[in-house]
C-alpha cells in the first residue's frame, strides 16, 4: 500500500462508548482519519455522570480491579488514571446484619505473599465462614485455578453448580463466591456461566497477589469518560460528531462504505459497529454474520442504583459490602459529587437486580432506608436531604450458560466491518474492561486489514 493510501484511509466508528472511544483513539493513533459517531448527547454509554441540582452523580457505581490492564490503558491515555486511584492492597469491609448474635463486621484482604498464599491470611481471618467452610474454599480456588476459561464446555454448565459439586455451602457462596460474583457478572451463581466465572475469579483472585486490588473515580465518571476522553479524541485528530443517529450502512460501487445519518453521507474504508447487540444487529448489511439472529438471543440484565443523601456523616469507610441483607454494596460518593455543607451522599449498587429494577421510588425508598439505618447506626435519626433512583434496565449483558457461543468476534463477513463492544467475544463479562479490550481488537483488525503496522498496547496480549 502507498503512502498516500495510508494517510488518506479513513475509518467511521459508531458509537461514543468505551469501545468506540478505545477503536478511534487506537485507529487515530495509527494514522487513520476517524469519525466517531454518538447519538447522545455525551460520550460514555452507560458509564456517565448528570447533574442533579448542585450534585455531579454517576448513574451507577463503577468500579475497576489492577487486573483491568485495558482500562488502566485507557485511564492512561486520556490523562486520567490520577483521578481513578487504586487501592494500596485488597481490603473489603463485609458486614453481616443477619446473625442473631447482632452484626459483626470482617474483611476481605490480601498480603503481598505469592499467589495463593497471597489470600490465605485474610480467608483465615474471615468471619463470616466457619473453618470448615474456609477449608472448602480453599479446595475449590485450587480447582478453579486448573481450569482454562476458554474451554467451549465451561459454557454450558453454570457456576452454581460447579461450585456445589465442589462442597461450597449455600453460605460459602453468600458470603464469599456471589459477594464478588454478583458485582462482576451482574448475575447470582446460579444464572452465570461457569466460563465467565472462571475468568473473574481465576485472573482477579489467582493471576498476581495485586490482581484484584480495587479502584474507583474519585471524580465523576463524566469527567473522564465524557471530558478528558473527548479531550484525547480531539488532540489525536477524530473528529466526534454527537447527537447523531446512524440510519444505514451500505456498500459503495468502489467497495467503500456508505454511512447515512440524518444530516451527512460518510464514506469510509472502515466501519466499526461499537453499539448494543441490538442496534448492531439493525444496521449490519445482509451476509455479514452467518447467524445476525444470535445477538438477539443475547440477553441483558439491570443494575438498580439507590442514592441516599443525609444531613450528617453517617459512614466512615469509603465503601462496604453488607450480607444478611438486600442491599449489596455502599460507596460513600459525597467528595466526587460535590456535595457542599454538612452530609453525606451514600450509592447502594445493586446488580443483578430483576425483581427490583421497575419497582416505584416509593417503594424502593421504604425497603432501602431502613436497611441502610440497620447497617449504619448513624443513619438513625439522620435527616433525609434527598433520594432518589437510577435503573440501567439493559446495564450488562447476561452472562447466563450458554451466552459464549452467540458473542461473536470483532471481524465479520463484510470486508473492512468490524465490531466492537462489552458483549462481543472479549473472554470477559460486561466490563469496562471488556469494552475496553473490545475496542482493541477491533482497531486491531481494522488496522491488520488496512496494511498498517501497529502494536498492541498490552504487552501480555501482544
């Protein structure tokens, strides 16, 4: 390929999630001319932050482990990773509210030991699971850890019952399996596929001693997956157009792309499809997926978000994880938001939530706050300055057996079309990661097809 052909390649990139916004920066980095198209209004897809008032607030809690090596790239390179910190080491409050001997508080932690003996300490340490319990667990990590996620068969079966055939109590996975589980894979152990839990939980827990050390924004989730990355996306040259819809895609006498939306005609050697199943499944031409049906076949799951501000302090770690109890998980959120005065901003995460997500606020307000005043002494009697709820209906797809064989990988059919998003192919569950990574393979086919030279930004993947 001549040198003018590479400089005047150009590539369209639909949708402003952290897939599409991961496929332009790589594509931009290359030397390709990108556009990258969003219907919203914002870049971010379903990791964005609103006002609410004075409030900055994420519309759910997100977090990320050092083992999310492409989202830390992607921290990276839109100059953000001091504003998404990580912890030091492992260190998850746990409190359980449903003994009858009252509640009792424990932790989750690591040493710097090798893998395994990294987590031995801490389970021992545990609580919450009496010693026999503890030895099971030690059992099934050293099965988990012989088994490859990639393996087709582990699709079939759910974790569940994996980990029932390998003595895990219906406690053990209460307190410790669907305690990180249900975070991950937003599904109880019951409903996830056994591949995607062996993934979690055999890179996060038994890769490195530091994999599963955990981080968060300590900024509104806007201000860098809409601000800073829009930032990035304008200094490495793609032009970002929002707010606008992406009506067709067809083929071009010259075997170029044709991408219509309702105010431009774009053509474009490249395309990447960066949007839900269901929207790619519209606007993919006849012929480019064997099967095009199959990502209808993919399910979603929602995560509920409860928002509680007080009139005072009523938490004192930056976050917990409760058992014994519907809520989940508590992030105190009152610094990132901007919270002025005296109070406190709290978000209760709550994955997997199906028998809850189209529940009335009213509802929602009187199941929450009094759990919340369970959990929290401090809560009780503390003045109410605002509550109110955020639903992500279709937050994640659902990783239930057998989702493995309908994600399909980044190259399709169609020369010069590609896919990208959490739900294709990744290995991963619906991460930030596994956007992320998707976004890398498909700036990596695209630019293969193209005749460019490029490197892959992870060494291990490399």
């Amino acid at each position: 390929m001549s040198d003018e052909s590479l400089r005047s390649s150009r590539a369209v990139v639909v949708g402003g999630g952290l897939a599409g916004i991961t496929t332009a920066l790589r594509l931009a980095d290359a030397g390709v001319d990108v556009t990258l198209l969003e219907g919203r209004p914002r870049l971010g897809g379903l990791a964005f932050s609103f006002l609410r008032g004075e409030l900055s607030v994420d519309n759910g809690q997100h977090v990320y482990l050092r083992c999310c090596t492409g989202y830390r790239w992607f921290l990276d390179r839109i100059d953000g990773a001091r504003l998404a910190p990580l912890q030091d080491r492992l260190d998850v409050p746990v409190l359980d509210v449903g003994r009858a001997a009252g509640p009792r508080l424990g932790r989750l932690r690591r040493t710097g030991l090798p893998v395994p003996l990294h987590l031995a300490a801490g389970l021992a340490a545990y609580p919450h699971l009496s010693l026999a319990e503890k030895a099971s667990v030690g059992r099934a990590a050293l099965a988990l850890g012989r088994l490859d996620p990639a393996d087709p068969a582990l699709d079939g079966i759910d974790f569940g019952t994996w980990l029932g055939r390998h003595g895990q109590s219906p406690r053990t996975i209460e307190a410790l399996w669907d305690l990180v589980g249900v975070a991950t894979l937003n599904a109880t152990a019951g409903n996830a596929s056994m591949a995607l839990a062996a993934m979690v939980f055999k890179t996060g827990l038994l890769s490195e001693p530091g994999a599963a050390d955990i981080g968060w924004a300590a900024v509104p989730l806007g201000e860098l997956h809409d601000t800073l990355a829009r930032k990035a996306l304008d200094s490495a040259g793609v032009r970002t157009e929002l707010r606008t819809r992406v009506n067709s895609l067809t083929r071009t006498e010259d075997g170029r792309w044709a991408v219509e939306t309702d105010s431009e005609r774009i053509e474009a050697e490249t395309v990447v499809l960066a949007v839900p199943q269901g929207e790619t499944h519209d606007l993919l031409p006849e012929g480019a997926l064997h099967d095009p049906d199959r990502l209808l076949d993919i399910g979603t799951a929602p995560i509920l978000n409860v928002h509680v501000v007080y009139d005072r302090k009523v938490l004192r770690r930056p976050f917990f994880a409760a058992l014994g109890s519907p809520v989940q998980w508590v992030f105190d959120r009152t610094e990132s938001s901007g919270l002025q005065g005296a109070g406190q901003y709290l978000a209760v995460s709550q994955s997997a939530a199906q028998d809850e997500i189209d529940l009335p606020v009213a509802e929602l307000r009187r199941r929450y706050l009094p759990e919340l005043e369970r959990l929290l002494p401090a809560a009780r009697g503390a003045g109410i300055r605002d509550f109110f709820v955020t639903r992500e209906r279709t937050a994640t797809f659902a990783p239930t057996p057998g989702v493995g064989r309908l994600r399909p990988g980044t190259r399709t059919r169609a020369p010069g079309l590609h896919l990208a998003g959490a739900w294709t192919a990744t290995g991963w569950p619906a991460t930030m990661e596994g956007a992320v990574r998707s976004g890398f393979s498909a700036a990596d086919a695209a630019l293969g097809a193209l005749g460019r030279p490029h490197e892959h930004p992870l060494q291990e993947a490399a």
